[in-house]
C-alpha cells in the first residue's frame, strides 16, 4: 500500500496504490483522512456564520425567505454576492 505525507499534520497515510486519493494534493503529498474531516467541519461552520451573518442583514420577511431556501440555493446567492461584490467576507484561521 503506497503512503502519503499528510500536509497538514504531517503524519503518512496510506491509499492504494494506482488510486488517486480523494485528499491528493501534489506528489506525494495529500490530506489525511482526519485532517479533511476537521476542514470540512470548519468550511461548514464558516457557511453557517456567513448566511446568518447575510440574513440578520436582511429584512424579517426576506430573512426568513432566505433562509426557508434549499442549501443549494442559499449558497449560490452568497458566492453571487461575493462575486459581484455586493457582501464582502473574510475568513480568519489559526
């Protein structure tokens, strides 16, 4: 079984060999398994902060629009609205 060096952690991991590894990143190197799990758990946690952050500026009635749309949804208008600009937000990682 071929290993990879997490960048993250640092840590080796294994992944079958002849598979690209779903955490690939360059040549031998990836993410772990458990480093993916925790960045997933935080880029959802970012989401979350960025649509309430989003509807609380909203009106009560649009709000509750907003927020009574599919995630899909929801989520497209937000990257739309960055993209032209019209919210800004930043993320800030230790």
């Amino acid at each position: 079984m071929a290993q990879l060096i997490c960048g993250c952690c640092g840590r080796y991991y294994p992944v079958k060999p002849g598979i690209k590894s779903e955490y690939d990143q360059d040549t031998g190197y990836g993410t772990c398994p458990e480093c993916k799990y925790i960045e997933d758990d935080s880029n959802e946690a970012e989401w979350i902060k960025m649509e309430n952050l989003f509807a609380n500026s909203l009106s009560l009635d649009n709000a509750t629009k907003f927020r009574a749309l599919e995630l899909e949804v929801r989520r497209g208008l937000l990257l739309e609205a960055l993209d032209d600009k019209i919210i800004t937000y930043e993320i800030n990682r230790r």
